[in-house]
C-alpha cells in the first residue's frame, strides 16, 4: 500500500491549511475528524473510535496521535516519519478512571505548546467534549479557539486529482445502483436486495475496487417511503409499491453519491407528474451551477420549477461530497437552500440531491457533479425517470 496522492498534493493541502491558520491567528490546530486525518495525511484506518488526532503547527510537520495498535497504519497509508507518529500505550482504551487524552495532552505540553494560541475542531463527531476539556486541562495556559470546519472549507475545492478518484466513486455508485434495478422485485427482501448491492459498491469492477460508503446505502419502500433516511428491513418488496434508492460509491475513501426510483408495477399518476417535476428542477439546478453562482441562486432555480406544480421541499438540495468514513459522506460546508451565501468555485464536488416525501410514498433523484471552469458536470451517469418494474 502506499499514500493514494502524491506527496505534492499532501503538501498542498497542508500549506492551505497552515495558510488559513495563520490568517486566524492560529499557532496550533487540534484535528479530530478522521475525514480531515486523511485529506491532510493519508491516514486510512477504521480505528476512529478511539481517541485519536492529528496536531497542525507551521514549523513542523503534521503528527498523528492515536492508539498503539493502529499507528502501523501510518507507515503505509502516510508519508508521516516516525517521528510525526504518537501513539498512546493500550492500557489507556477503554479503561474506567484515565483517558487516551490524558497522554496526548503530556505530549502536547512536552512539545511546548503550553501558552500558545491552539485551535480545535468543536463539531465533530469524534472528538468528544471530555476529549477536549482533557487536553485542555494539559495545556492550562494556552489560549483554545474554536476552528470548526477549517479544515473542512480547505477541502471543498478539490485537486483535478481529486475530482479523477470521484469519477471512480461515481462508476462504483453505477454499478451498486444497477445491482439494485436488477435485484428488485415483488418477493424479494429488502436485505437479500441490500447484500447484492453492498457487493456490488466494495467488490467494484474489473479496474477498481470500492471502499465502504460514508452513508449506509438507504431502501424508502413502504411507510419508510415517507421519510429522508429508514435503513433496509427483512420486508420483502410488494407489488404496487414505490421504491426509491439512495446509493453511493467510494474509492480511496471519496464517495459520490446517486438517488433513483422505481415503481414495482402500475403507479399512481401523482408519482409520475412529480418525478417530471423532480427531474425539471433537478435540469434547472444544473443550468445554474458554475463558478460565480451563489448557492441560493442555485436553490432558487429549484424553487421557482416548484412552485409552477404546488410543490413544496423544506430541506436543501444540495452539498458538499467528498472523502468521507462513516457516518455522513457530506463535507459540512456548501449547502444548496435559500439565504445562503457561499459561492460556487471550479472543482467544487456536490450531491445535488432532491428528494419529495409525501403521505404514503416517497421519490428521490441526485446527482453528484463538480462545478467545472464554464458550467456543471454530473459525476454519475445513470437514467433518471422513474423505472417500471412488473
């Protein structure tokens, strides 16, 4: 195994970061996103459930901090030396009365940066609040600023590297999506459906392998049509229902994402009149994208489709994608709604996703694309009416 970016593209990352802290004031960042881990390091474990953090200052190189048992990974997922990599003794996982922390806050004091002005990540979901007040406590005189999705907002514009491992996710989101259309049927259960297509996203194809997906692929069918996320059930599909499928693909951690429907025989015509709906707004979303555009600009498109049929959305449509471990593949920063102000740039990667949840069936279809230097490109490639299933 070895880095999946050139030590280039690392380097460029870490200079944008460090380019960022210094405009906050930021002598030192604390990380504790594992997505965040890998865009700056390459860092590629399932060992986030343990303590762990990356720790950012401007003269010296990144150094990883986690569990003992997982600090091999660094060797061939990094180009961090040995000397960039910390790791904490195993006594210290899980066992009541002392906490990883308490050794990673000696370590931060013994590299001096009691006293100096450290930035942290408050928002994510594995640097826990007794994490935070630990290290803290090791670094009683430094001054500890709040830097929630610094990092994230460095990775939204994405390398033309970057954007050529999405397309990959993108084949795999294809293929899942087709393991789906070829699987379903009256009588099928929803798991022995899912398993094909969990196949489908890790074994990949002939020229590449999938990664598992950020977000657990999704099956509304039945009531559970009636909301945004229901996980898969032992249920078999029955004739007459609406299925809709919210599927990715990943590869070398990035995911893309893709949301089809089908009907399983007849369907009602409210069905079909708010797909064509659906996939009128989705073709006035993608007129808009392009660098320069302001995401409630984008929104609106969607919007005014809606309005022409008296049909309402109160969720956004779209945001950021990228690399991602579980639980969530969106990036926290762009979002496609009204009354916001980010501005779409070229290589920016976003889920254009619409999904319309009504009493007792639900549709969804997305896109992933990537703003280009003169309009939108959709990543995933896949046909978007509603398909008819008898």
């Amino acid at each position: 195994m070895a880095p999946p970016f050139a030590r280039e593209e690392f380097d460029a990352r870490l200079d944008s970061v460090r380019n960022e802290m210094a405009r906050r004031g930021l002598d030192v960042l604390v990380i504790g996103d594992p997505n965040n881990h890998n865009w700056l390091t390459g860092y590629d474990a399932w060992s986030f459930y343990t303590p762990q953090i990356v720790v950012v200052q401007h003269d010296v190189g990144p150094i990883w901090m986690g569990r003992k048992m997982d600090a091999g990974a660094a060797k061939f997922t990094t180009y961090l030396t040995d000397e960039q990599v910390r790791p904490y003794p195993e006594d210290c996982v899980q066992r009541a009365g002392t906490h990883p922390m308490e050794v990673l806050g000696e370590y931060l004091h013994e590299m001096g940066l009691d006293g100096k002005v450290v930035g942290y990540e408050s928002d994510t979901y594995f640097f826990t609040p007794k994490a935070l007040s630990t290290l803290q406590s090791a670094l009683p005189n430094a001054r500890w600023v709040d830097a929630d999705l610094l990092v994230n907002w460095c990775r939204t514009v994405k390398s033309d590297a970057e954007v050529d491992v999405m397309r990959r996710a993108a084949r795999l989101a294809e293929g899942a999506m087709n393991a789906a259309y070829e699987n379903i049927a009256p009588g099928v259960r929803q798991c022995d459906l899912m398993a094909a297509v969990v196949a489908a996203q890790v074994g990949g194809n002939e020229e590449f392998a999938g990664d598992l997906t950020a977000l657990s692929p999704l099956i509304l069918a039945g009531e559970a049509a009636t909301t945004a996320h229901p996980m898969w059930t032992e249920e078999p599909f029955q004739a007459g229902q609406t299925v809709a499928f919210e599927i990715g693909g990943a590869h070398k951690r990035y995911n893309a994402g893709l949301a089809r429907t089908v009907q399983l025989g007849g369907g009602s015509t409210s069905l079909f009149e708010t797909a064509a709906a659906v996939e009128e707004g989705l073709e006035a979303v993608l007129d808009v994208m392009r660098p320069g555009a302001i995401a409630h600009d984008v929104h609106r498109a969607w919007q005014d489709v809606l309005d022409q049929y008296g049909l309402t959305k109160d969720s956004r449509i779209g945001y950021g994608i990228g690399v991602g471990y579980g639980p969530d593949w969106g990036e926290h920063t762009v979002s496609l709604r009204p009354n916001e102000e980010t501005v779409l740039e070229q290589n920016m990667t976003i889920h254009v996703m619409l999904g319309m949840w009504m009493d007792d069936w639900g549709m969804e279809m997305s896109e992933t694309t990537v703003i280009t230097e003169s309009g939108v490109e959709c990543l995933t490639s896949f046909p978007r009416g509603v398909r008819v299933i008898e």
